[in-house]
C-alpha cells in the first residue's frame, strides 16, 4: 500500500492507494511473460477472457518456450 498526503485547505490528509500488481513469471524459468496485463483484479474483471491472457496450452502459465518443452515431452512419454 502507497500512502499519499494531500493537502486541503488547512488539514492534511492521508490516503492509502494500492499497488500494482508485479509483471507476471513463467513457472519454469521465471522469464517476464509477454502478453499478460497486470491490472488491478477490480479492472481485470472488466475486460474479456480473451484479452487477459494467451489462448494457448499453458498460456499465462509458462512462456512460448517453456510450454513447447512441456508439449513434445508429453507427446514423446
């Protein structure tokens, strides 16, 4: 929590404003992971499922690389 003071008229008041929320990793090599937003949950609820994060097996899981790894390993098994 960012703590914010502002001054009004003759008091001063303090106001607490949340963060926002770290870049998210991947699970597997901890890469920063393109193409996931990092809004607050109240503004994520707002937008489609589709835009929150990749379509993809493992999407918002693991990166492009990582997940491609954990697919031919299970096609290989």
């Amino acid at each position: 929590m960012k703590q914010i003071r502002k001054k009004l008229a003759s008091r001063v008041s303090v106001y607490t404003r949340k963060e926002r929320p770290g870049k998210k990793t991947c699970a597997n090599c901890s890469k920063v992971l393109p193409g996931i937003l990092n809004f607050k949950t109240s503004k994520i609820r707002n937008i489609a499922r589709t835009r929150k994060r990749p379509s993809r097996k493992f999407g918002g899981y693991l990166c492009s690389r990582c997940s491609r790894k954990m697919i031919l390993q299970g096609v290989r098994k």
